[in-house]
C-alpha cells in the first residue's frame, strides 16, 4: 500500500486519504465541517484581520490568508470525523 512521507510526524496511507475523500461526500459530514468553518474562522477572523478590515488595510496576502482562516477549520473537522469513521 503506497505512503506520502511526512518526515517523521506521519504516514498518510491511501485507506486514510480514501477516507477523507468518503468523508467528503456525506453531505452530513460535509455541513457540520461548514459551520465548524464559518463559527471557529469567524472567530479567528475577528482576531487576526477586523483590525486591519475595518482600517481598510486588507492587502492581497491579508485576503489570502483570511481565505485560509475558514479553510483550516474545515479540513480539521473533515480530518476528525473521517478518523472517528476509520473501522480497524
């Protein structure tokens, strides 16, 4: 069965990346990482850019980053529920 290498934190196996992928598709599971997203991102939004939007100082890579806030989250939450799902 193939790997992708993380040095010495972790293999990722395929069985594993299948399982995110499944996770994906179960609209469920796809909704609940959505409002993980916009609650825990908009809290870490407010934290790390209102200062910065509401002096009109959003540069391209602030945005980027930004966009980055919602996306963490929801991979986290996508991550999770595809290992509680993982049966031995």
């Amino acid at each position: 069965m193939g790997t992708i290498r993380l040095g010495k934190i972790r293999s990722i196996t395929m069985r594993q990346l299948q399982q995110i992928q499944m996770t994906l598709t179960q609209r469920q599971c796809r909704n609940t990482a959505i409002r993980v997203a916009l609650v825990v991102g908009t809290l870490l939004f407010i934290i790390n850019h209102a200062g910065a939007l509401l002096n009109h100082e959003m540069s391209g890579d602030r945005w980027i980053s930004a966009l980055l806030t919602y996306l963490v989250p929801f991979g986290v939450s996508i991550h999770g529920q595809s290992t509680c799902q993982i049966v031995p």
